[in-house]
C-alpha cells in the first residue's frame, strides 16, 4: 500500500504500555509527559513491538564525535516526542534535519506506516517503528530499503562519502543511557532464553555467520577454556565502529539455537574497550639492556644540547659581572648624583690602613701584576697564615679595576653537607646555572631499581667527581669566550688563531682566583684534584691567568702534580713588621678621626677648629709600641687593636683583653676538648691528642720556636697513648692546620716550630699563669708519661719472662737481662718521679678555686 502524499499519521511515545501507541488521523495528539532517553514499558529501557509492528535502526543520523558531548542530551532542541513526530510530518524541515533524513530514506514505494521515531545520539541513530501489510514481511521491506539506499544514498551534511544505512532490530533494543561510547569490539554474552535453561556457548563459526552481514569482522575470540567467568562470552572485532553499532541495535537480545545443541541462547552484547597492542612498549620493555643505553645517551645529549649553552652564558655573564646591578647605568648614574651620601658609608679608616700595608708590600704587588702581563704557563701562588691580608692584597690592590675576574672560594665548597649540596655551592661560585643538584640522588635510586632489576646499571646518575669535572669544563668554556670577547675583525693580529691570539696577547685573558685553596684537605681530596687540573688547563692552554690563595704550605703537592714540569711564582705573606704594624694601626686611626672632623664640620656648617688626629690627641698611643711587640704583626689582630682603640680603650687594655680572649679561645678549642675535634661530629677522631697540644704550648711559652725533630722525638709524641694521635707528623700537622702552631721550613724541610699567631705567644704564656689550668694540664701530661713508662715495664718484665724461661740459664742472655733490668729500673724512678709531682699538681687543684 502506497503512502499517501507521504503524509504520515502522527504518533505519540509514552513511557507506559497503554500509551505506547495512539494514532492520530490528520491530527496530532500532544502528551504531558516529556521524552526521554529510556523509552519503553515502566521505564525499562526496551521496546516492545507488536505483531504487525516491526523496528528498524538507521544509523549515521547523528555526528559520533559529539556522542560523548551529547550524552546527556541526546537531542538538544527535540525533548517531546509528539513535537518531533510533528516535525517529522512537517513538509518544511530542511534537508540536513536528522528527521528529514528519515523521511528521505524511506521511499513512497515501500507499503509502511511509521508509528515512531526514537533518537539514539550517542551511536549516531535511531529506531523506527513501523507497521507493513500481512502480506510482505520485515525482511523483504528491509531489504528493500537497503537496495534503495544502495541505489540512492542519502548523505546528511556532516558525511559527504557515506550515506546512512538501515537494519532490522531482530532481537529485543535496550535503550540505556549509561556512559558507554561506541567501540569497535562487542562483547557478545550467552545467556539462557529461559530461566530453566543451560545456554549454550555459540561457536566461532556461529557467531561469524550471525554478525557478518553487518560489515567486516577483524576477529572472533572466544572465551578461554580455563575461564571462570560467568556468563560465557566471546569478543567479535569489527574493522569499523559504525558496523558494530548496527550489529549491537540489532542483535541485542537475539535468541537464536545453534544446530546440535539442546537449548536456545540469548545474545547480550555490549560495548568493549579494545586493549591496543603495544608492541613499540614491549620490546623496550624486553630489552632493557639496549633501551636504557640509549635512552641515557639521549638524555646527555639533550641536556649538552639545550642546558650547557644556558650555562655558559651565565658562567661568562657571571665572570663579566655584566648582569649585576653595580655595573649598570642607572646606578652609576645614582652613585654620581647622591656621591656625598654614599661617600658617609665607606670605611675610611680601614682603606687608610690597607693602603698603609699595601705600601709596604708594593713590591709582591708589582711582582703579581708583572707576572699577569707575561704569557707564562704557571700558576701564581700566594700562601701566607690566615689574617696576613692575602685576598684583599690581590683583589683590591692586584686586581684593582679588572673586569673579568672569577673568583672560586673553596670554603663554603668544602663545608657543604653531602654531594647534592657540594656541586650546589661549586655551581654558585662559578655562576653556573640551572643546577638540579637534588636530582642526581633520585637519578640514583633509579639506577638502582633498574639495576637490580635488569642487571644493567642504567647510568643516569653521576657521580661527584663526573658532576665537578662537568661544571669546571663548561666554565672554562665560557672563559674562553670571555677572553676572546675583545676580540675584533679589524685588529693587527686577527688572522690568528684564537690559541695563538690568546697566546700573543696575555692582557686579554681572564683571571680566576682561587681562594681557600686546601681548606680541609683531608675530607674531599677529589675536589683539589680536579680544580687543580683544571686550572693547568687553564694556563696551558692560555686560556685564563690562576691565582692561588692558600695557608697550607704543602700546596706544592697537588699543584706539581696538575704542573710537574713548571716553577710556580710563589708569594708568600707573612706577620708585619712591628714598625709597619704601627704604621697600619694609626693610619686606620688618623683616618677615622679626619672623617668625624668633616662630619661635626657639616653638621655645624663653618670651617671648625684645626684638625686634630687620635695619634695627636692621645697620650696613651705612646704604649703602642710595647703593645704592637707583645701583640705581634697579624692583619687580623691589628684591626681588632685598631677598633678597640677607637671606642676608647687604651692600647695596654686592648691588647690585654685581645690576649685573654685568645687565651680562652686555645683554652676551649685545644685543652677542654674530650677525644673528638670541637665542633665536629662524634664519628671524626682528631689526629692529635690533648697533651701533645699542651705539650707544645708549655715549650712555646718557655721557648720561642723548638727544633720540629725534637718535639717527634718527645714521648708525647712518639709514644702517645691516644689512638688516633700516634703518627706524630700527622698530629703536627693537624695542629698546624688548627692553627695553633707554625711550622717553618729550611730548604725545603720542616725545620722549627713556632705559635700559629703571635699573639698565641703572649696566649701561652697567659695560660701559664693560671695555676688551675697548667696544673690540670700538667696532671694530664705526667698521667700520660706514667703510662708510657709503664707500658716500658710491662714490655720489659714480658721479655724477662721469656729469658727466665729458657734451658740452664744461657750466659749468652745475661747482657740482655741486665739491659732490661736498667731499663726496668729507669722506668720505675720515672714514675716514682711522676707521682710526686702529680701528688703536689692534685694539691693545688684541691686549693685552688
């Protein structure tokens, strides 16, 4: 029966079975209640169909990219189903209208009357619902509609190339609207037609030729047999997603009966997400031992590519202080106008006293800058004690004025806690940055997951010395540019290369200065090591001039070894003179009255009375002489003289209250200490004892300097009782390092032993006096010979055990025995001798508060 006109009578969906279908003829029936994605009986999600009704699902209506955005609004504008069944007989939709595309699939030849249309936007379709003559059954209507879309395609606006498609519902739709996009893959469960019933599992070959017609299968895959899971299931692949859409509407709910088996089978399919095969991932993860090489040589690849230009350029702008605020226009331009302001905080006094020191040593500082003019591959060397004035020697006074200046102090390098935190501060004293010093330990737990796992030690971790030389190669690069940043095309000499400009021309290269070199030698050796290759290098390759500031005087150790076949131009810096100390003293004091002068002078506004220095106005400045010989020619002492001078104090007072305070210091620092180094932690023992330390004060007091072999020789040294202070040139030497002595050497050899400072002099001597203290540390020291001589007794009556013990009484062994009889008998005097005078030590301890 042919449509009439194509006017379609209207119906109206409900969500009851006694509403399901009302028809209309010529009019439209409205409903009250809206539309919503789960049509059907009590809300169940399915269709019912009744005998002369059948379905139909039209597929690609809808774009399937935007199911996922229209999930929860399946059709934006078309809420009510009796107003979409009144567009739907509306001839004035447009053509890219999804109901319109309905209306032009079904062609006026085919007998049917639609009674309703339910959308399906997240699988990009809809059902239709129609009635057909007794006559003609669903599948000949469907097959013919497919023949006429074949023929005639119908392309909606969103799908130029392919045109929708239809398909009978055979099973039973279920319409839920639960967050499942459409997949390629099916999972089709077997479950019983009949609550009785065992369903059966359908074969491969069953499944292949229900699912086939609805578009080209990739794979079937069967439950495995060993499989628990309940219901069985199998997996059927579509190639496309739309094919496994039309098979999922129409087959849902299908119950078929495989030929053989005993009971029907209902299919429920779902959708199912697909698991990619991921065969790039698992042959890396199969071959760790060539991924991970690789994978860590790209990675210092990217890092040299992207992160070592970055660093260089703050390494040179770092060394070129170009970056820095002090170097820019707007502060010179700030210091120039507000001069008289920013002249109030300089400390006159001080420069005053360094240019009266400076005059002095006029001579080292002509030497140093001579030797910066010459194209010479050696280091400089300047070594002095600590105080002596070294770095202000080389960077106001060597240095004065020079741009490119590095400066590496190895103190705070030295001090630093771990190795995250020693590459952080070596990168900050070069400028090197980024630094991802915290790295390096997780890029070590990583190597060790991954070796203990694989067997290969993956290598994305360095270790500290790999790191130091890392940062010390790119700042000598950035050097290197620094050096040849003067450079122009125009120049005499710019057909050289740049190793022969740098080579012809010395005054361009760049000057790092390298202070604090040895602090603590003894605890991170690699790190002197490689900054001392490095800096040959350096000079070697003319790249940059080295200055080296030390108080170690075995600097000649690691240096011959960075320069075996080099004479290094040695400096050495030593106490001032007591002329040129007073000299420093009251220049700082001249300097420092002048300067209040000028300001009461400001402040009153007129010219003021005659200057009148400290030196002329002071009568106790008389007694400095005395006390500059008993305080010594230290830099560092001197300017502490100098500011108590100024406050007031006499110079008698100032040095009294200087040499106490360095007498308490020694006092806490070297004799109240238990067997550990103070300020250390309770795991490092320190190489010199307590009484060795005492030893060496109470000489020094007596004595001015004391012949270096004698004091090895001493018991207290060569016999010391303490673990860890028995090698007696590493006790000295450690005390040394402590600054508590001096160690002088003649041609090359240690030759006398004096205080570390001169007012350590005075200090011993200070200690001396105070009955308490050298009783206590006399106890200490006669304790500690009473067990060496003890330690001889027993040693002794050990091997004349041993003689006794021997056959008849040899005569051969009575020299012997008589050796250690004396040797026993000297010992035993010694003691006796020892006990005395701890007996009178203990009674003044017992007196004295």
């Amino acid at each position: 029966m042919a449509m009439r006109g194509r006017r379609l009578p209207a119906f109206a969906a409900t969500h009851t079975a006694r509403q399901r279908l009302l028809p209309a003829l010529g009019q439209h029936t409205k409903l009250a209640r809206r539309w919503q994605s789960t049509v059907g009986t009590g809300k169940t999600g399915h269709i019912e169909a009744k005998a002369d009704e059948s379905i139909l699902f039209v597929d690609n209506l809808f774009p399937l990219k935007l199911s996922s955005l229209l999930l929860w609004r399946p059709w934006k504008a078309q809420n009510d189903v009796p107003e979409l069944l009144k567009k739907f007989d509306k001839t004035s939709l447009g053509v890219f209208d999804p109901v319109s595309l309905v209306k032009r699939a079904i062609p006026d030849s085919l007998s049917v009357n639609i009674t309703e249309v339910i959308p399906r936007t997240k699988e990009g379709g809809a059902y239709v619902k129609f009635t057909h003559p007794g006559d003609t059954s669903a599948s000949e209507l469907q097959a013919k509609l497919s023949q006429a879309l074949e023929q005639n395609p119908v392309k909606p606006w969103f799908s130029p190339f392919r045109g929708i498609s239809t398909g009978l519902v055979l099973g039973r739709p279920w319409l839920e609207d639960l967050y499942r996009l459409p997949k390629s893959r099916l999972r089709v469960e077997f479950v019983p037609a009949k609550d009785s019933e065992q369903p059966d599992e359908l074969s491969q070959e069953a499944l292949y030729s229900v699912f086939r017609r609805y578009g080209w299968i990739a794979d079937i895959t069967s439950q495995p047999p060993d499989s628990k899971v309940l219901p069985k299931f199998a997996y059927v692949d579509f190639v496309l997603v739309k094919d496994a859409i039309m098979a999922r509407n129409c087959l849902h709910g299908f119950v078929l009966q495989e030929e053989g088996s005993k009971a029907a089978t209902k299919l429920r399919l779902s959708y199912e997400q697909r698991v990619k095969p991921h065969n790039i991932w698992k042959w890396i993860s199969s071959h760790p031992r060539i991924v991970i090489p690789i994978l860590a040589a790209f990675l210092a690849t990217f890092t040299v590519i992207v992160f070592d230009p970055i660093r260089e350029f703050f390494v040179k702008h770092h060394v070129q202080r170009s970056l820095e605020f002090t170097n820019s226009k707007l502060y010179k331009w700030l210091k120039r106008q507000t001069s008289d302001i920013l002249s109030l905080g300089k400390k006159h006094g001080t420069d005053a006293g360094l240019n009266a020191l400076f005059n002095h040593r006029k001579d080292l500082i002509d030497s140093i800058k001579s030797s910066l003019l010459e194209s010479v591959d050696t280091f400089v060397v300047i070594q002095g004690p600590r105080g002596s004035g070294g770095k202000e020697l080389v960077m106001d006074q060597v240095l004065e004025g020079r741009k490119d200046v590095l400066v590496l102090d190895c103190k705070p390098v030295m001090e630093a806690r771990g190795e995250a935190g020693t590459i952080r501060k070596l990168a900050f004293q070069v400028g090197y940055r980024p630094v991802f010093s915290w790295a390096n330990n997780l890029s070590s737990l990583v190597d060790l997951a991954i070796q203990s796992t694989t067997g290969v030690k993956a290598g994305f971790s360095e270790n500290l010395e790999a790191q130091v030389v890392k940062i010390l190669q790119t700042t000598a690069s950035a050097l290197k540019e620094v050096s040849l940043a003067g450079r122009k095309t125009d120049d005499q000499d710019a057909n050289l290369s740049d190793d022969a400009y740098l080579e012809a021309h010395p005054e361009r290269r760049a000057v790092v200065v390298i202070d604090n070199f040895l602090h603590k030698s003894e605890e991170k050796g690699i790190i002197y090591d490689k900054v001392s290759d490095w800096a040959a290098a350096l000079v070697q390759s003319n790249v940059a001039h080295v200055i080296f500031l030390t108080t170690d005087t075995s600097y000649s150790k690691p240096l011959s070894r960075a320069l075996p076949d080099r004479v290094f131009h040695q400096v050495t810096l030593g106490d001032l003179s007591p002329q040129v100390a007073k000299q420093f003293v009251v220049s700082q004091l001249e300097a420092n009255a002048r300067f209040d002068e000028k300001a009461k002078e400001d402040e009153k506004g007129g010219n003021g009375s005659p200057l009148k220095t400290d030196s002329q106005g002071r009568q106790d400045l008389q007694e400095l002489d005395e006390c500059i010989e008993a305080l010594g020619g230290r830099l560092t002492d001197l300017q502490v003289l100098a500011r108590r001078l100024k406050v007031g104090q006499s110079p008698k007072k100032a040095v009294s209250d200087i040499i106490e305070q360095s007498a308490s210091e020694i006092l806490r620092m070297f004799l109240l200490t238990g067997n550990k180094t103070a300020g250390e932690g309770v795991d490092k023992e320190r190489k010199w004892s307590v009484e060795q330390a005492w030893y060496l004060i109470k000489e020094i007091a007596k004595n001015d300097s004391l012949r270096y072999n004698e004091v090895l020789l001493a018991n207290t040294f060569a016999s010391s009782m303490t673990s860890s202070a028995t090698n007696p040139e590493a006790a000295l030497e450690a005390l040394a390092n402590a600054e508590l002595i001096t160690v002088k050497s003649h041609h090359g050899r240690p030759a006398t032993i004096r205080a570390g400072k001169p007012v350590y002099q005075a200090a011993f001597t200070k200690l001396l006096e105070d009955k308490v203290v050298k009783s206590r540390m006399d106890l200490a020291l006669l304790t500690e010979l009473s067990k060496i001589e003890a330690k001889n007794i027993d040693k002794a009556e050990q091997e004349l055990t041993v003689l006794a013990g021997l056959p008849n009484a040899p005569a051969q062994a009575s020299d012997r025995v008589n050796y250690l009889l004396g040797k026993l008998q000297t010992s035993q005097r010694k003691i006796e001798g020892f006990d005395k005078e701890m007996g009178a030590l203990k009674k003044i301890l017992a007196e004295e508060a």
